[in-house]
C-alpha cells in the first residue's frame, strides 16, 4: 500500500513539474515553430512607421528593424499596427511578440516589460514659431506645451520643466498644429519629427527648436518580461545588424544626409543606460 501511495505521489509530482514547464513556455520556440516574428509597429509616425502613399505598405526605421531581426531569428515579419496608447498593453497581452514603436526607455516603463539594446538615440526638443517670443528653452516654463498621448515625453518634460502646462494630442501632426495654429506656446517632440514638419513646410518656415534640449531618449524594442531567451536573440540580432553594417544603412535611408531630415548618426546599437 505504501508502495502504492509513493507512486502515486511521484507521478502527481512529475504531472505538476510538467504543467508548469508547459505554463514556462518559452515564445523563442513558440516563434520559431510558428514561423513568423509578430511587431507592433506605428502607421502614423514618419519616418518610422507610416504608411506609403504608393504601395499603402506600412514602411519607416523601426519597420525595417522588425525585418532584420526576424531574419536573424529566421522568421518570417508579420506587421501590426498598433496606436501609441495602446501599444504596450498589446504587447502585455500578447497581440504582438515585440514592440518596435518608438518606444523610448523609462524606469516606469521597464516594471512593465523589457527592454532591448537600444537601437535609436533621439534628441527631445520644443519646436516653437520663430515669430513669437521665446527664444530658449525655459522661456516656457508656465507655458502651454502640446505632446502626444502616450509619449515618454510627458515623463521627461515632468522632470525637466515641470512647470510647464502639457497638452496632449492623439499624433504629432495634430499636436504640431496646435503650436502653429497658436493654442499652445510650443510642442515637445523628437527631433527628426521636428526635422520632417520643417521640411514640409518649405524653406520660408517659421518653426524652429530651442535650445538647450529637453533630454535623450533611448529607444529599445519592447519584450514582455520573463523571456531571457528571447531578449537575448533579439539582442544578438540587433549586434550582428550594428556589426554588419545594416543599422547604419537603416539610418541613412530614413534619416541620413540624403533624406529631409539630414541627419548624422552619433550613436551605436548596445545596451541602454537606465
């Protein structure tokens, strides 16, 4: 009977060790058997994800890092578009395997998830009209500041200025065109979203930043914590891109000399500060 009772309890132990092995499922291998790398990328956010006008494509930076790294993990990119708001609990939830949206770095944010090697260093400025009367950064402490719902930006500017009155909008254009249209005094972004507004507005334009920066943002993919094996792929797969060569070419292509936003990368794939 006893004899009987041990076997019991060792093949009820190796049930539960099996279950929760089950529960531990590792999403590298569930990826890699699937077949596909599911990225929550932005459709709204030139020149990192957007759609294009001609092949109504969703294209941009961030895409093509969703790309490389499915290559790297030989998977085949599955784009999902996700809105700034909700993209972080889609990952949460898991609609997506990996956020590549823009998605700059905050302690707040990395309880909620983890973070990759940074792959994108963006400058945060406050974009205001030439015409009016400020001319340095603090020139707006008290002031109205539009941002948009969602961006770290609101975190940065609560640390940096935090006098300032924030005013949210849903994208960067309607919160750009507020500061045009004069019902907020200036408008926190990055700065190749300042860069891409500029150009757009022709070579007479009135909109300039203020120095001296807001503050750095290091962007990183988002992964939902509890999957080293799977942070460490994409880690690898975001080294081998900065050793190849690719990162560089990436940056070229939407914001390097040749583009509207003519900008100079001064910074390299690795892992973030925080």
């Amino acid at each position: 009977m006893k004899s009987s009772n041990k076997l019991t309890a060792a093949l009820l132990g190796l049930t539960l060790a099996l279950l929760a092995g089950t529960a531990r499922a590792d999403q590298l291998a569930d990826i890699k058997a699937r077949g596909t790398l599911v990225c929550g990328v932005l459709a709204n956010f030139e020149p990192f994800g957007f759609q294009d006008s001609a092949s109504r494509e969703v294209v941009g930076y961030d895409v093509d890092y969703c790309k490389g790294v499915a290559k790297a993990l030989g998977v085949k990119p599955v784009l999902q578009v996700v809105s700034m708001e909700a993209r972080i609990p889609e990952l949460l939830q898991g609609r997506v395997d990996v956020l590549a949206a823009v998605l700059g770095y905050s302690p707040a944010r990395a309880e909620q998830l983890a973070f990759t090697h940074q792959y994108y260093v963006a400058k945060q400025i406050i974009a205001v009209k030439t015409s009016g009367p400020f001319k340095a950064r603090d020139d707006l402490d008290g002031k109205r500041v539009s941002t948009i719902k969602g961006s770290s930006n609101i975190a940065i500017m609560g640390r940096v200025m935090p006098s300032v009155q924030l005013v949210s909008y849903d994208d960067s254009p309607s919160a750009f065109l507020a500061m045009v249209q004069g019902k907020v005094n200036g408008f926190v972004v990055s700065e190749p979203i300042m860069h891409r507004f500029a150009a757009k507005l022709g070579p007479d334009t009135n909109v300039a930043a203020l120095s001296p920066p807001v503050g750095l943002e290091y962007w990183g993919l988002g992964i939902k914590k509890g999957e080293p094996a799977l942070l460490d792929a994409v880690n690898n797969a975001l080294d081998g891109m900065e050793k190849s060569g690719e990162a560089q070419q990436i940056f070229d292509t939407w914001l390097g000399p040749k583009t509207i936003y003519q900008m100079h990368r001064d910074f390299k794939i690795g892992s973030i500060k925080g």
